[in-house]
C-alpha cells in the first residue's frame, strides 16, 4: 500500500508539472503570437505614449492614448482579413505656445488580407487598404481624409519574430482648410520571446512626409509579460524610446511607453 501511495503521489506529481510546462508554453505561444500583427488572435492595446520637446521653444508635450484593436476574420480555410484600429486620444501642453488642447485624433482604419498559414519558406504576409479618417478635434487631427495601402511581411524564428510593417497615404478629394498628405510609414520590428512569456521588443515608427521632406523618427524599446488576470489572459509592458530625427517643432529626446493589451484567443 505504502508504495502504491508513492507510486500515485509521484504520478500526480509528474501531471501537474506537465500541466504547468504546457500552461507555461502556451502562455509564451500567446505572447509571441501579440509581435505578429495579422496572428490569428483578438488582441485590444491600450497605449499610452508621453513626448516633449515639441513647439517652437521646445517646452512643449504630448500625451496620447492609442486604442489599438485588432480583430481576425477568417474568410475560408485559406485566408483571413484583420482589421487594425487605432484611435488616438490626445492631450498636449504649449505645442502651440501658451495653449492646450485635447480630444480625438483621426483614426486610422488598417485591413490586411493574409493566408491562414505561414508559406513554405516561413514567411507571414498581409496586404491591403488603408484610411485615415478625418475625426480630429481641437486642431488635433488633419482635417482630410486619406486613403491609401499597407503591407506587413514577418518570419518567426524561435523565440525571433522579425518583421516589417509599412503603410503610405495620400489625401483624397482635396479641401480647402484640410492638410495635404503625402506619408510613408515604416515600422521594423525584432522580438524575442523567453518560455517565461516574457518579450523584449525593438522597433522604429518612422513617418516621411514627401510634401515637407521631413522624417520622424523614433525608437523605442519595450518589455512585457504575458499574465492572467482572474483567468483574463493581459499583457503588462512599458519602455522607452528616442528621437532620433524629426521635423523643427516635433519632439525631441527621450519618450516613454506604457501597454496594456487584453487577449482572446480564438
């Protein structure tokens, strides 16, 4: 009896650290998959970004708040289309010297038609439109609407997810108190994943304006982990970034970055 006793203790001990290896496997699955931006997984960011160094004297900041959803939709076995949100809610302080202002920003409408799986050579590729919708407030936002195409192409390479995503636009329909647009934006991205679900990302958002021939150039450095909140899969992270280039009044030096972004996998 003494040894069956050890024997089944010694089983439910091996079960419940097989059961803890595959939740912590899966667990580190989840967090890689949030580096890939057309994965197959509803995932809702809260951003919150802080700059300074804007306006004529330098003395001016910026917070914006960026909610950020992304939704799967799978079309047949073969393909998806995701749809990626992102509506900024701003406030800043003496960009326009003396002021402040806050509100909505435009929004920016992303679609991307993806295969389901991965090509043979590994490579992970979505295509597809792009619109800016003109839903500004307080001088916050363009006052034009835009259109446009995007792109993304990522290869996952053990705990690597290495990719790029890029997007141009190009106002539509002219107006005559509305910002003209001509932009290019480029967002290289390099990830890595440890079992723990924790995830160390690099990545510059780089804009072009080809109207002014003005460049923004920021580069930031993120960490986060992959944890439950009353069974509620969330990702907790922040991090920094640096200005390596941007227009006269743009920001300048360092920034800081706060995420928080809830999971439902499909």
């Amino acid at each position: 009896m003494k040894r069956f006793c050890q024997a089944a203790f010694a089983l439910i001990a091996a079960l419940s650290g097989g059961a803890a290896l595959a939740q912590a496997s899966s667990d580190a699955e989840l967090a890689q998959q949030l580096s890939n931006p057309v994965a197959s997984l509803i995932s809702v960011p809260f951003q919150f970004n802080w700059d300074e160094g804007y306006g004529p004297n330098d003395d001016g900041s910026r917070l914006t708040t960026n909610f950020q959803p992304v939704v799967p939709i799978s079309l047949n076995a073969r393909w998806n289309l995701i749809s990626r949100t992102i509506v900024p809610l701003t406030y800043q302080e003496d960009i326009v010297p003396g002021t402040s202002q806050s509100g909505l920003g435009d929004v920016l409408q992303s679609f991307f038609l993806s295969p389901a799986a991965p090509t043979a050579g590994g490579l992970t590729w979505g295509f597809g439109p792009v619109f800016l919708l003109p839903t500004g407030q307080d001088g916050l936002g363009a006052d034009q609407f835009a259109a446009g195409v995007t792109g993304v192409a990522l290869e996952v390479v053990g705990p690597w997810t290495i990719g790029t995503l890029a997007n141009h636009l190009w106002d539509v329909g002219g107006g005559d108190g509305g910002t003209d647009i001509s932009s290019t934006f480029v967002q290289p991205f390099f990830s890595y994943t440890t079992p723990g679900a924790w995830s160390y990302t690099i990545n510059s958002e780089t804009t072009y304006n080809w109207l002014t021939d003005e460049a923004s150039v920021p580069v930031n450095l993120v960490v986060s982990k992959l944890t439950k909140i009353a069974g509620q899969p969330v990702s907790i992270g922040g991090g920094i970034r640096y200005w390596l280039d941007g227009p006269d009044a743009g920001p300048e030096g360092l920034g800081f970055r706060f995420i928080v972004t809830f999971l439902y996998p499909k």
